[in-house]
C-alpha cells in the first residue's frame, strides 16, 4: 500500500483525478494527510498549482476585506462574550481561532447559495451579510433565532448537534430536483435558475455523530450539490480529536466516494481558494465534497466551560503563535497592501460595530420564560404544566430566603 500523500494523488473518483492538494484519501490509510496552505505563520505566501488561481483572481480589497472582516468577527466576539459576563445574554458561543476558517468559506459562497451552520460560525454570517446584533436575540433568550434565513441564504442556528447536517442534504437534494423540473416542464426555464451550492457547517465533535455519517451517505447517493465543511478546532468541548479519530477526519471522504481536501484552517486565503474549488465542483454536478480546515479553538466552548480543566496552557500558545489575524496582517504589510491607516480604520470600524451591538441588546426585552414554556406544543400539555409548577416553586424558594434574612436582619 502506498502512503497518504500517494493515496490521495491516484484515487480517480467519478472520473476525476485531482492533484496532489485535492485527493481523495483512501479509507484504509492511517497516517497524516496532505494539508493545503497557502499562507504561512510567518505571513509568507506560497504557490499552489490548483489554488493559486484563485487568490490571484482578486483585487486587493478584497484580499483587505478578509482581513476586516476577520478583525471585526473577533471584536463582536469579545464584546458578545462581555455582555454575556454582564448578565445580558444567557450564554456565548466564542470563535476567537476559527476567524480564517469561517470568513474564508463564507466570502467563497455566491448569493444563490446557501449555508447551514452550527451554533458558531458568526464569521460565517458576516460574510453572508446579517446584522451581528441579530445573533445575539437566540442567546438572550428572546427569539428561536433571530433572522430570516430566505434575506441572505443563511439558516438558523442549529443546537441540535449535527442535526444541520441532515438539513443541509435535503436542501441540496431540493435543488437538483428544482434544475431537472426546470428542464423537463422547459428547456429555456432551467437558464433563469441560478446554479447553487449548500454548505454544511459542523465541528470535529459532530464527526462522530451518526447524522453526519448518514447525511455524506445520502449526499454521495444523491450527488447532492453539497460541501461539508468541518472546522477540526481539536476539541469536543473537553475531549480531544485523537480519542475520537485514529485517522484524519479527511480520511473518511473516500469511504463515502466524495474528494476529501484538508486545509489549513487558520490561512484564510487557503480556505477560500479550497471552498470556492469544493463549490465549483459541487455546482458543476460532480456531487459533494468534505473539507477539513484544521484550526484551533483558543477560547473556551462556551462561558459555561473552563478549558483549564482539561487542557495544557502551553498548548494554547502553540496555537496562538498561529493566529490567523496576525499571519495576514504580516502579509498585507509585507506585500504593501495595507499600512497603519488602514489597521487603525479597522479598529475604529470594529468599535463601532461594538457599540451598536451592545446598544441593540440593551434595547432588546428581557427573556419571558413563560413563554418558552408556552410554546413547547401547540397546545397544553401536562407535563409542560408539572414541569411549570415546580418551576414557579423554585422561584418562589428565593423570595422565601430573602424574606427571612430581612427579617432576621430586622430583628
């Protein structure tokens, strides 16, 4: 048996034989696969035969605009992950380390497609055009989400561990059939219908789960226009990777018959480069593909976590030193693309972002947790009304205890 890297050159999958960068990796192979990076932790490009194309393709602004919109995902971050400490939101989701992995795939997509994301990937709905305030009405508590997914082809959150992953396959599915009833009921009607995608989000933490694994078998079957697009941040909140792989996640595409690429999650140009490829191929008929973008989770799960409990300060900064904020900051100085003016006018433009985030949550309602319990069928249900009455008892428990320390105070 050959090695990884051979493996993933020779595999011909529906008549394809990708490059050496876009392989399929043979399911039985166990080692580490190729890794796709343009980039480097230094701020040094390098050339790829099958990517550079496309980062060669854009202007400078937007190769700029990665940068900001990176910079202002992380500013949104701390300023969500504040007012959460301040008792305005009921939990957070932090993405401090994955900024590069998600505006990467999202500045990849086209309007006319559609993604289906986690419960993290606020980079992702930046990229998809959301107003960052809005996420926030799901973690207050208000809102079952938030936003209409049909304004910019970006669904809800999903809660539900890999539950979007299904969701995401039926929808690809539901393209295919609306291109070929186009073409049946008239020739001339399938040019008015835009060729699209579908991005399926989930983590090294829902690999495991068995939707994911029945979503790829579903979606080979179908030749769904699809792409799984799995950021390996290293940790299922407190386990990591390697106790749930032996292998590369990539690895697995083979198994479903799909070309698996294994990017360098923290170089934003790489990940643009390999999800516009993945896109292409999935809009071109040629069914779906798995990306692996390896990145790392710097901050906690979320701030119900403390990632001190079960992982190395010293692997934290490993990874530090491989920000993705700072290698395109190197960059765009090196390659004299942005200068100092342009840094502080990300600053500023974060800032103010910041504010109006805040400014919208303080304005919103507070949570009425009887509504939730409310609306948890379409009508009554007794163990909704039993699951109510102990509730309200264990909230009068509190005023109970305050009530007699004022009056032990008075006396």
């Amino acid at each position: 048996m050959g090695t990884a890297q051979e493996s993933a050159t020779n595999i011909d999958i529906n008549g394809q034989k990708p490059g050496a960068s876009v392989g399929v990796l043979h399911p039985h192979v166990v080692g580490q696969a190729e890794m796709v990076q343009l980039l480097d932790v230094e701020g040094v490009r390098h050339a790829d035969a099958t990517f550079t194309p496309y980062i060669d393709a854009l202007t400078a602004e937007t190769v700029r605009g990665f940068y900001r919109d990176m910079a202002i995902v992380r500013r949104f971050d701390a300023e969500a992950t504040a007012l959460q400490r301040q008792g305005e939101l009921a939990l957070w989701v932090p993405v401090i380390g994955q900024e590069a992995a998600q505006i990467g795939s999202g500045r990849a997509m086209q309007p006319a497609d559609y993604a289906f994301p986690t419960y993290r990937e606020h980079g992702v709905a930046l990229a998809r055009g959301l107003d960052l305030a809005d996420l926030l009405k799901l973690f207050r508590g208000i809102s079952n989400g938030g936003w209409d997914p049909k304004e910019n082809n970006f669904h809800l959150y999903t809660l539900v561990l890999a539950a979007q992953t299904l969701h995401a396959v039926g929808y690809a599915m539901g393209i295919n059939r609306d291109l070929a009833a186009a073409e049946l009921a008239d020739s001339g009607a399938a040019e008015v219908i835009d060729p699209a995608a579908v991005v399926a989000y989930f983590g090294d933490g829902s690999s495991s789960e068995g939707d994911v694994h029945e979503s790829m078998v579903f979606a080979t079957s179908f030749n769904a226009p699809l792409v799984f697009f799995c950021q390996n941040n290293n940790w299922a909140i407190s386990v990591p990777f390697e106790v749930q792989s032996k292998i590369p996640l990539v690895n697995r595409a083979g198994g479903y018959g799909m070309p698996g690429i294994r990017v360098d999650g923290n170089d934003v140009l790489a990940v643009y480069a390999v999800t516009q490829w993945a896109l292409e191929h999935a809009r071109s008929g040629k069914g779906p593909v798995l990306i692996e973008a390896s990145t790392y989770r710097i901050g906690a799960h979320t701030t119900a976590d403390d990632p001190t409990k079960y992982r190395m300060l010293a692997e934290e900064e490993a990874w530090k030193a491989k920000d993705p904020l700072i290698r395109m900051e190197r960059y765009l100085r090196a390659e004299g693309l942005a200068d100092d003016e342009f840094f502080e006018q990300v600053k500023h433009d974060g800032d103010e972002m910041a504010a109006h985030v805040r400014k919208a949550t303080l304005a919103l309602d507070s949570a009425d947790i009887r509504q939730k319990f409310a609306t948890v069928y379409a009508e009554a249900h007794p163990l909704v009304a039993e699951e109510l009455a102990w509730f309200d008892q264990y909230e009068a428990s509190f005023a109970d205890a305050a009530a007699q320390i004022s009056q032990g105070g008075a006396a």
